[in-house]
C-alpha cells in the first residue's frame, strides 16, 4: 500500500501572502497525484488531478507541480474561501485509492 | 449537473447492518466507476470501496474487506453499500463519489454526496 505523508499539519497564512502545501507519497505515483479541498461541513471538492491540471471552475491561484514521489499545491494568494483542509490522493496504484492526512489551512 | 445523494445512513448496534444507497443524476451512470469514501468525526478521508462502470469488478479497504458489499443498479442510477457486522469504528460520514474518467479506475474523483452518517454504538 503506497502511505502519503502531507506537510504541515496545520499552515497558518495572512490574507493575500502565498501558501505552500507538501504531499510524499511512500513510492512513485507518477503524475497520478490529486488534491481535493474541504470546508467543514462540506463534502471534500476536486482541485487538481494529474499533478498539475486544474479541475473545472478552480480559480487560476491553485497551482499543482511534482512526480513521482514529491507534490506540491500553491496558492499564490489566500482569499478568505481558501481557509480549509486539503488532502492529497494517488490513484496510480490500487487498491487501495490512499490519501494524505491532511493539512488545515487557517488564518494566521 | 452532476448529483450525489447518499442516504440510510442511522444509529446501529455493534455487530448489526446496514445499507447505504446512493442515487445519482446528471451524468451517464452505467460509464463510470464509482467509490464509497468515509472520514470519522473530525478525521481524514478513508477509502472504502469501488465498483467498476458495468459492476462486475469490485476492491475493498483491508478495514472493511469481508464485512462490506458494493453493488451498482444501472437502471436506476443507484450506487450501494451493504455493510456487515458493523464495529465501532466504522462511525463515519460515507460519502459516495465519481471517478474522473469512464470505465476507468485510475482516476481521480471528481464528484462527491453530501455523505450520511453512520453510527455504531450500543
């Protein structure tokens, strides 16, 4: 089973500045590598898929880079509905379908 | 508009069962894969299990593996979850979820329910 590791577990951002979210998957992924985003109460929301490919409606300030076994989400500049948990997720090897534990953003 | 609505979710006693069911709209139901994914109160996401687009080829999570059964109805675009010998530890939201791609498995999911929560407790 491939173990993915994300870094922080908690990101503490300001309003505007940029925020950088890790994932390490335990053995290559390939590019076969998502993040999904989760407001509470809410059910998790595709972001990126195959690394770097912006699902539809996702504004342009969520970026995704990296293979093989280290990822990378950037948010070039937090707005106030980016506040959130974000989980990363390999599908390339299965099963099972293994996501990360997690990194809570939240306003400094 | 993709639609994923879980129901069945309740209160049940260690060792019962359950069904979950999941009804879904505003896509070709019988093209894609589906998933059942849970996360506990205040956890993370935990994969649970997948059925391919035509339902003759399913996986389970270790956790689950012998206790739960995933089914498909493709003429009623309904998703299913027969859950066994319920334990404690199941207590999660379970939420159903699209894969990205037809007929394929290695893809992301791109649509999720809202999820129903399941409870087991004496």
């Amino acid at each position: 089973e491939i173990v993915m590791t994300q870094s922080p577990a908690t990101l503490s951002v300001s309003p505007g500045e940029r925020a950088t979210l890790s994932c390490r998957a335990s053995q290559s992924v390939s590019s076969n590598l998502a993040w999904y985003q989760q407001k509470p109460g809410q059910a998790p929301r595709l972001l990126i898929y195959g690394a770097s490919t912006r699902a539809t409606g996702v504004p342009a300030r969520f970026s995704g880079s990296g293979s093989g076994t280290e990822f990378t989400l950037t948010i070039s500049s937090l707005q106030s509905e980016d506040f959130a948990m974000y989980y990363c997720q390999q599908y390339n090897n299965w099963p099972p379908w293994t996501f990360g534990q997690g990194t809570k953003v939240e306003i400094k | 508009e993709v639609h994923l609505v879980e129901s069945g979710g309740v209160v049940v006693q260690p060792g019962g069962s359950l069904r979950l069911s999941c009804a879904a709209s505003g896509f070709i139901f019988d093209d894609f894969p589906m998933h059942w994914v849970r996360q506990a109160p205040g956890k993370g996401l935990e994969w649970v299990s997948l059925i391919n687009y035509n339902g003759d080829d399913s996986y389970y999570a270790d956790s689950v593996k012998g206790r739960f059964s995933i089914s498909r109805d493709n003429s009623k675009n309904s998703l299913f979850l027969q859950m066994n010998s319920l334990r404690p530890e199941d207590t999660a939201f379970y939420y159903c979820a699209k894969g990205e791609v037809p007929a394929a498995m290695q893809a992301p999911l791109d649509h999720w329910g809202q999820g129903t929560l399941v409870t087991v407790s004496s």
